[in-house]
C-alpha cells in the first residue's frame, strides 16, 4: 500500500543556514537603500517560529531560491541516518550501487542507457557547465544562451554570451528560430536549459530537433541542464535533448541531478552524461579527471542511491500532483482576483514567471518586498543587459497555506486589472 506524503506540513528552515531563508540581503539586494535593507532585515527576524506565516505585516516569505520547502522522502532520510551511525566520516568512494542506480533512473526516466564511463560525478551542474567551457572552448569563442534563462548562465564569465531573446505567446516561451540561425555562427556553444528556467517549458520533439539541426550546421555544442526534468506536471512530456536523433547525442553534454526533484541540493550532487560516441567525450572526461572532480561526499552517495530507486516513485508522483495543485490554486485565485499581469505557469518545475505591467520595475519590487512582503527573483537578473523590466520568477514549491498567504498579499498590493 502507497504511503500518503504530508506536502502541507510548514517547517521552519530558519536558522538552518537554508540560503533561502538566512542568507537575507540578496532577496533585499533589490534596493540600494541600506536603511531600508536593515529594516527589512528586522521584519525578516520577526515572525514567530509557532505561525512562521500568519504575521502578514512583518514576515517576508522568501520564494526566491529554487528549493522547496517541503520535507525530504523519508526513505532518503533514513539513508542519511543510516551511515550516519557509523563513527567515521573519512573520503568517500561512490560504489558499485550509485552508478548502477543513477543508469537505473537514467533508463527509466530519461530514455538514456549509460554505459560505464559515460557517465561522471559533479559537484553542481553549475560547475559542470563551467567545467564543460573551459574543457572544449577557446579563450575567444562564444556562448549562446535563450533568454530570459536561469542567472548563472549569464554570471559565467569564462565566455561571452550572445543572447537570443525570446517570445511570450499563450503563455509559454518561444524561440526565435531565425535569431538563433542568423546568431549561431558567431558561437561555439548553446547552454540549454530543458525544462526551461523560468517559465517552465518542456521543449516539444520539433523544436529540439530544430535546436539539434541549427547547432550541427553550425558546429555548436549543446550543454543541457535538465535539472528540472523530473518535475513534470501531470499531462506535460519531458524529452531529453541527447535522445532526438545521433546528430544531437553526439554533440551535446547532458547535465542532471537529484537536488531540485528530491530537494537535497545542499548534499551537492550531480551527473555529466557524455557517450564514448562523441568527439566530446575524451576532452571532457579527462578535464575532469585531470582536476580531480571525482567523488560525492559521504551522504551525497546515500543520497543518490536512495534518491534514484523506485521507492521514490510514489513519492515523486505525489509531489508533482501537489504542484500541480499549486498551480491550480494560482490560477483559480486571479481568475476571482485578476491583476494587470501575464503569468507563464510551468510543465515542468516550481517557478512561476510573472509580467507585471504599466508600473515602474522599481515600484514593482518595492510593493512585492516593502509592501507585500514578498522575497522573489528580480527578472532583470535573468537577462544579460538587465534591461528587461516588469518580470519576476516566484517559487510555489511551498505548502499551499503559504501559497494562499502570497497570493492574498499580491491582490492586496496591486490594483485589478
């Protein structure tokens, strides 16, 4: 008989060095005012740990970073706990049984069969891409990416960027086939992210396939971060970009992870997939070798292992059921409250991209931090010349009490449309 998950329960992360809730001044960072920044920082110290939320006027709700505030399965828990019995907390080896069940969930999940050696441990996948730059890059190549995209695609500073802009249409993103074609003999690499961050899309079989044939035609590399990938809402498809034809396989380095879908990310774990196939391959296995990228810790191994297994199935099943409540709760919320903004609600993950319009950014910002008491991603921070205004990314992976508080306050403090 299936277990029951309990995705409502609140627990407070504070004074847990959680990034999202103790690492305050970057969520503040929105304004330059350090008077204002230490007083929000008061508001922040004041909820009360028995009603973490229920203090509308004085507690920021952080929905910025992308973890969720939900408790970890509990059979990776015991995992931890487990090893955590024994008194010796020296080097770690990831055994026999990590590979074996990160092929496994590769398998079943994505449609890839690693063989051994095409597969690699990574300390993040922001590392990894990192890694993948400065393995198969020359000093003075370029780095395509689709934008608006996830901040540290742009903040790797080894290479430059060459942005392709992309569209808003019935609530999705779309690309600008025309732009990337006319953009990409400029670059040597595309940085994909698939599902995307923000907005969520799980990129349709045509338009990676078109993706696979523009960068072959022009030489490009294809880095996937599919860290999403397991996070996909019920009736939406995630496609694996390696899986779209040879062409694809062969140039391209895939990137994936148990942090986001089982919420571990502070164990820092992660998988490089590149196949013996590939002209990539050497270059980049030797890369990291050659710095000694070799091992998770100790509890990332219990982790993985545990994370990777079929006993998460049912867990992952419910958590996603759950988002798409969440989901379900915003939209029938400004459907009875609208506001003058365009929402783009995920296929695959957490995070939400809002379009507010006909104010200021500057007011934007301010009514969500100062007045609604809101901590979310500022949208400048997800395009490289940080003209983009108007956008912000929140995070709904969070029970839906919290939710329902967030919501309350956006319709507090913007007029209806």
């Amino acid at each position: 008989m299936n277990t029951t998950f309990n995705f409502d329960e609140i627990i407070d992360r504070r004074g847990t060095n959680c990034f999202k809730y103790d690492a305050y001044r970057p969520a503040l960072e929105w304004d330059d005012n350090e008077a204002q920044q230490r007083a929000s920082y008061q508001y922040w110290q004041q909820a009360s740990p028995s009603q973490p939320y229920e203090d509308a006027n004085n507690h920021v709700i952080p929905m910025w970073v992308a973890d969720m505030d939900f408790r970890v399965a509990p059979h990776i828990l015991e995992a931890i706990h487990r090893r955590m019995q024994h008194p010796v907390m020296g080097y770690a080896v990831a055994p026999r049984q990590y590979w074996q069940q990160v092929a496994w969930w590769m398998q079943h999940h994505y449609q890839i069969d690693p063989q051994r050696g095409e597969v690699h441990f990574i300390p993040g996948i922001v590392a990894g891409i990192a890694y993948a730059m400065q393995a198969l890059l020359k000093a003075d190549d370029k780095v395509m990416v689709f934008t608006p995209v996830y901040p540290p695609f742009l903040s790797l500073t080894t290479h430059r960027q060459v942005c392709v802009p992309m569209s808003e249409e019935e609530g999705r993103f779309t690309v600008d086939f025309d732009l990337m074609e006319q953009l990409a003999p400029q670059c040597r690499m595309l940085l994909l992210s698939n599902p995307h961050n923000p907005g969520g899309r799980t990129w349709s079989r045509s338009e990676l396939e078109r993706i696979a044939d523009i960068c072959h035609r022009h030489h490009l590399i294809v880095v996937s971060d599919e860290i999403h990938a397991d996070l996909v809402i019920p009736n939406h498809h995630h496609i694996s970009y390696p899986t779209i034809n040879s062409t694809a396989l062969n140039h391209s380095i895939t990137f994936l992870a148990p942090s986001k879908t089982f919420n571990i990310a502070g164990l820092s774990s992660s998988i490089g997939y590149c196949p013996h196939s590939s002209p990539l391959h050497d270059s980049f296995m030797n890369y990291l070798d050659g710095w000694h990228i070799a091992n998770p810790t100790l509890m990332a191994i219990e982790a993985t292992i545990a994370a990777f297994s079929q006993q998460s199935e049912s867990w992952l099943e419910q958590l996603c059921g759950y988002l798409q409540g969440n989901i379900d709760l915003m939209r029938q919320h400004f459907a009875q409250h609208p506001i003058d903004a365009n929402i783009l609600y995920p296929d695959a993950s957490f995070l939400v991209w809002m379009h507010f319009k006909h104010l200021s950014h500057e007011e934007i910002r301010s009514r969500l931090l100062y007045d609604a008491r809101l901590g979310f991603n500022d949208g400048k921070d997800f395009y490289a010349d940080k003209s983009f205004a108007g956008h912000f990314r929140i995070n709904i992976g969070c029970p839906r009490q919290v939710l329902q508080e967030a919501l309350n306050r956006i319709t507090r403090v913007f007029p209806p449309a």
